[in-house]
C-alpha cells in the first residue's frame, strides 16, 4: 500500500507547552485514521501542521510525499481540511464562498460547475445555497466546511472534528459521506466521540499529552478493555438466592459483579479469567439449569475504558 502520509518525531511547542511533543506515524490509502484524545491533547495542532497552517517546531511531516514545510504548495493542493473553527466567510453567501475556494483550487467554468454541484449534494446544502452563512446554524455551517475541503476532490482529507455541532441524522450522513469516500482516499478525523471511531475508522490513534499513547484498530483497542470477553446476564427474577455464588463456581470465572436496575431486574456480569470463553459455558448451563433470562450478551470490550485508562 502506497504511503500518503508520514511524521517522524513531528512537535510543535508554544513556549513551555509541549501541545505536540514527537509523534510518529504512517498513513496508507484507503486507511480511515481518527485521531482521539481529552481536550488540549495536540490534535488540532498535529492537523495544522499536516496541512501547513502551522510550522512544526521539530521533526518532520510529508504528505503525499511532499514535505509540509519546503513544498507546501504541492501538499496543499494535494489535500483537503476542515479546520476546528471553520473559518467561514460570514458575509458571503453558500454558493459564492464554495465557488471562490473552487477558484482559488484552480477550478473554472464547467468543471467548476460540477465541482460545485458534487459538493452541494453530497453535504446536502442544496436548500441553503443562497443563504448568507453567518445567518447558518452550526451544523449548516460545519457542512459549508466540508464541502470546501472536498470542493477539488483531493486525495487526502484532514477533518477537525467533523461531526462537531451537527444533530444525531447529521452526524450519521457525514459518516456515511466519510465511510463512502473511504475506500480511494486517506482520510485523518479527529473526535472526542468514541462510537465514531467505530462507525467509521479503520484505525485509532490515541493522542494524550502531546504523545501517541496507542495506535490500532478499533476492534484490537478495544481488547485491552477490562470487560472484554465479559457475559452478561440479566434476570427478571434471579433463579436462585446467592446466584452470584453459583456464576463465580463456572469454569473460567474470574469475578462476578452484581446489578440493580429500576424495574427489578438483575445483570451479572461475569469477567473471564485470562484466555477463557465464557460464552459456551454459559450458553450450555443456562440450558441445563433452565434459567429464566431475559437477555444474555457478550462485551466485545469498551473503547471508552481503554480511552480512559490510557489518557488518565
Ligand atoms: N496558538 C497557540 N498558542 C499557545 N498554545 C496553543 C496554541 N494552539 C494550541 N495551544 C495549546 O496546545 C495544546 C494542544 O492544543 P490542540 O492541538 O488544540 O488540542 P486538541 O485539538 O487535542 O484539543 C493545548 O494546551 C493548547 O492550549
Ligand atoms: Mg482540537
């Protein structure tokens, strides 16, 4: 797979602020990468760098083999970006904004045309084209922003925080959007929103202090998660008193853990030992014994856990 973007030990300090302090990493087409982590962590900053708004104080980043720094001009052209705060042209209307930043990409006349009819459709501004964008709700105005970065169909897209403002539909057709130009582009997002990194990333880099504190696929991340392989059971009624007792005697049993809801009901949760299926044995003893459950399931690990613990 071709390369499409590379740092090595790429920083950037604002005096004592380490705000990015040496990451390293590799980006191929096709990868859907997203950039995680608290508030402050360096995600904006690393995205500024990659798409030359900000110099690197050390280290070094190329995009499309192109060095950020002495050949910016090829990279830019090269790339897409939805800066954090898409800084709109408040006074100029939908249209006219889209079609200046198509100008400025070197675009004109009917390719112009169909650029700018491409991005309307795929952002869904079609009912707000001629509306002035400082009168635009948020989420109108973040979709005004990505349909800017997409306006020369680039290679590489950077998006800060895309979803950021948008309501629950929104957020699901710019995922979409995104999962659907996956597959010839690379794409970097950064979120705080962790089931978008499920919904949409190929990969996860978890960004804590200016440094990568892990970099793998979401589905691999979520395995560091204590409650991964864990077998929930929930009960209208448990079957039996001390039932608690009963589940910690199965095969593979490390802990169980008791809870309450309202409506009465009762879950166990049943962390496995190390390397233990639960699920079978579960599956086979409720058979037997007959129980009355009313929802069994398995965790396949929460990311928001492996979130916190490795940027607490
Ligand atoms: N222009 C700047 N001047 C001084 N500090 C900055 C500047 N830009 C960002 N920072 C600081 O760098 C750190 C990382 O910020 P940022 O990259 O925006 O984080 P994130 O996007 O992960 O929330 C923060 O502590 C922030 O206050
Ligand atoms: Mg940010």
């Amino acid at each position: 797979m071709s390369v499409m973007i590379e740092t090595q030990n790429l920083g950037r300090h604002f005096g004592p602020i380490k705000a990015v302090d040496g990451i390293s990493f590799q980006l191929s087409k096709g990868e859907v990468l997203g950039f995680l982590g608290p508030n402050g962590a360096g995600k904006s900053t690393t995205m500024k760098m990659l798409s030359c708004f900000l110099t690197p104080s050390f280290g070094s980043a190329k995009v499309g083999g192109y060095d950020v720094v002495t050949q910016s001009r090829e990279v830019r052209s090269l790339l897409g970006y939805l800066p954090e705060n898409a800084p709109l042209y408040g006074e100029m209307e939908v249209l006219d904004f889209l079609r200046f930043v198509g100008e400025v990409r070197g675009l004109a006349s009917a390719k112009l045309q169909d650029a700018l009819e491409r991005v309307v459709g795929l952002t869904s501004l079609e009912a707000v084209v001629c509306q002035r964008i400082e009168t635009l709700s948020k989420g109108f105005k973040r979709r005004v922003g990505l349909a800017q970065a997409l306006i020369h169909d680039p290679e590489i897209l950077i998006l800060d925080e895309p979803t950021d403002g948008l309501d629950p539909n929104q957020k699901h057709e710019v995922r979409s959007l995104i999962n659907s130009m996956a597959r010839d582009k690379s794409i970097i997002l950064s979120t705080h929103i962790l089931e978008e990194v499920d919904a949409v990333c190929t990969r996860a880099i978890i960004i804590a202090e200016g440094k990568i504190v892990a970099d793998d696929a979401p589905e691999l991340l979520k395995r560091r998660s204590s409650a991964y392989g864990a077998v929930v059971l929930t009960f209208q009624k448990p079957p039996a008193d001390n039932f608690a007792g009963v589940l910690s005697s199965l095969p593979g049993v490390r802990e169980v853990r008791e809870e309450q809801f309202a409506g009465h009901k009762t879950s166990y949760i049943l962390l496995p030992q190390p390397g233990a299926n639960l699920l079978p044995v579960v599956v086979r003893e409720s058979e037997a014994q007959k129980w009355p459950l009313t929802d069994l399931r398995m965790e396949t690990g929460q990311l928001d856990q492996v979130f916190r613990d490795l940027t607490q």
